[in-house]
C-alpha cells in the first residue's frame, strides 16, 4: 500500500540523515497491520531491527500514572482536586511551593509550577558527559531521593499558571499511590493498567534491573554536554546549544539504571503491548467516561520549549486540530538516553502507529514525518 511505502521512505531517510541507528514502525489500522523498519539493531554485528523487541518508552509511563490515579477517583479514594498536603502532608511545603495550593491534577497535567527536574543539578551532573555518564550509570535513587529533586529548586510559576515538563510532579504521584494503595507503584500500575489491558510483555522496571528482556535493540547514545560544560548553568532555554558537537561516535548505554524515571517514565514495554495501552487511552475503553474525559481535557504547551503544536492531557498528548488539518490524534511518547519511542492514534483507538529509535530524541522532524505519511495530513498547516 501507498501508505506503507510512504512511511517506510521515512525510516530509511531517518537512519541516512538524522543520525539514527535503527528505527522500527508498528502499525495497526482496523484489520490492516504493518511492520517497518531501517537501519540496526546493533552496530557491532549489523543484526536487524525487529517485531516483539523489548525498549525503555520514557516518558510514556506518565500516562499510565495518571490511568493509576484516575482509576483510584472511579472508586472513590481521592480526587484529582485533592491538594499534595491531603495525601503527602509537607512534601511540597519548601523552596516557595504550597502543598494546600498544588493539587493532583496540577501534578498530572504539568502545571504545578514545579521547576524542570530534569535541569536538577543532583541528576544533571551525574549524566551530563560521556564520562560522568559511564560513573554514574549505575547509580540507584530512592523515592525519597527523587522526591527531594522535585523540590530542590523554586516554583517556576503559580499552580496552574503554565505548563512546565516537571517529572517531580510524576514522583509526588507516584508517591500518593504508594501511600494511599499501600503498595508499591509497580504493583498498582500492574493491577490497574498492565493486567486488565493484556500487556504481557510490559511492566515497571524494577530498580535493580540495568537492561532489557531478549529480543532487544542495543541503545546508543549522544546525549551529553561539551566538556567543561557547567550543568548548573543549563537552563530549558539554552541546553541545545551546550550539547556535544555533532559527529562523534555513539556510547552503548544499552544496560543502565533508569530509577531516576521512577513513575514520571520507567516501563518496558513492546511496540505492539503500547499500541494496545494507547489505544485503550484514546479510546476510553479502561477508564470510566468522568475520568476519561478528565484525561483528555488539555492545557497549552505553547511557550514551554516542548514538542510543537501539542496540547497536554493527563500524561499523554493531543495534537492542535489546526496542525492535522481538523484530525484529532492523541498519542504517548518519551526520550531517554539510548531510546525514544512515541505511539498516536485516532481517538476511536482503531489506528496507531508506534515508533521506536534506539538512540534518544534528535528533532522532531521523524515524528511528523511518519505521522504525516501514515495519517495523510500536513503537520504544522
């Protein structure tokens, strides 16, 4: 079909000139599946990219946070306007925050004020060149280390004030499931998302575990800051500006610790297992329909140095109908190093396609690229 060929000139030209090692594209439409890919799963042997391989989603775990959360209001354990202090009294009472002020769904949809932790210098520098990275991939931090991260820096602005990517506000709700359920995250999300949905090759990864089940891609790396650069004076304005130069050969991050993304992004999952837990997002065929439509009720990202012409729900994304030319597509998708992996469908949750390169984001051109090609729209109009 015209539709496969069109997405599959995209993986060829994102491994040719963007710099990506392997590339994979899953499709499902109604009763039409498709399955592409370019470039390797592994530079050393040249071995192949290919279905059912195991990959870190990144930032895809929020959503299944938020699902968590929504599916404890359906049952009457909270609500998305309770305050952090209703739950977590004192966690956010430092550096200028107000925990009676910050509610649950200002944490969900990225309006808390909360700074961008990921700009933390306790997380920051330990990564931020090859050779920190290699010292501290290892490195394991503890809930109450992260939630010490989302505060360590002053409000960026008031609740509900703006967007800001904030993954601490993803640890405070994570922690709320942990105190409210008292079970670990891990076991909720299981119970709540991973296990009523079917995902059989899908879960939270554990803090111990540094790599991934077999079949896998290698993941390559070229996220890190120049030598000498000053972690601490990177800000979500100037960072591209402050990364490594162009042309230097990838590093293998393949096995690392990922506890730092905890519950703002930390399952594994399979392209076809995020296909069906999309889907399900899009399609409200999980959660109740109040909690459903309070997923996709979405704020302006405009201004907040994120992805281009998106709106954000509660952990996922929805496209500006003006960008897609009047269609409404909705979709998940996180970066990390070694990984980037976004999946977008139509809202009746009959068509997705999920994409997944074993090297982190570079530009969000291969995005919009194959979401042109396999929705037919122009991106941006």
């Amino acid at each position: 079909m015209a539709t496969n060929e069109n997405v599959q000139q995209v993986l060829d030209w994102a491994v040719a000139e963007v710099g990506i090692p392997g590339i994979v594209a899953d499709v499902k439409d109604g009763d039409r599946t498709w399955f592409g890919t370019a470039g390797v799963a592994d530079i050393q042997t040249g071995s192949p990219r290919r279905p059912g391989e195991h990959m870190h989603t990144g930032s895809s775990g929020k959503a299944f946070t938020a699902a968590v959360l929504l599916a404890l209001e359906a049952e009457g354990r909270l609500s998305l306007d309770d305050t952090v202090n209703a739950h977590l009294p004192g966690a956010l009472d430092v550096n200028g925050y107000d925990g009676n002020k910050i509610t649950i769904r200002h944490l969900l949809s990225n309006t808390s004020g909360l700074f961008a932790t990921g700009l933390a210098p306790e997380i920051s520098h330990r990564y931020a060149t090859r050779s920190g990275f290699v010292k501290h991939r290892f490195d394991t931090f503890t809930t109450e280390e992260l939630l010490r991260v989302a505060v360590s820096q002053p409000p960026v602005g008031e609740p509900g004030e703006r967007f800001e990517y904030a993954n601490g506000g993803f640890y405070l709700a994570g922690a709320i499931i942990e105190k409210l359920t008292g079970s670990s995250y891990a076991e909720e999300v299981a119970r709540r998302v991973i296990q009523p949905l079917g995902l059989t090759h899908t879960r939270v990864r554990p803090a111990q575990d540094t790599g991934y089940p077999d079949p896998h891609p290698r993941a390559y790396s070229n996220l890190f800051f120049k030598d000498g650069a000053d972690p601490a004076a990177v800000t979500s304005e100037n960072w591209e500006s402050m990364i490594e130069e162009p042309g230097l050969p990838p590093l293998d991050v393949t096995e690392f610790n990922s506890s730092p993304a905890w519950s703002a992004g930390n399952v594994v999952s399979t392209t076809g297992d995020m296909i069906r837990f999309i889907s399900a997002m899009a399609g409200g065929s999980l959660l109740p329909p109040a909690q459903h439509r309070q997923m996709w009720t979405t704020v302006s990202t405009e201004g907040a140095h994120w992805m281009p012409h998106a709106r954000y729900g509660l952990g996922l994304f929805e496209f500006d109908e003006q960008a897609t030319g009047g269609r409404t597509l909705r979709g998940v998708g996180g970066s990390l190093w070694g990984s980037w992996f976004f999946a977008v469908g139509t809202p009746d949750g009959r068509h997705t396609i999920a994409v997944h390169t074993n090297t982190e984001w570079k530009t969000w051109d291969p995005m919009f690229k194959i979401i042109e090609a396999e929705f037919g729209i122009s991106m941006g109009a």
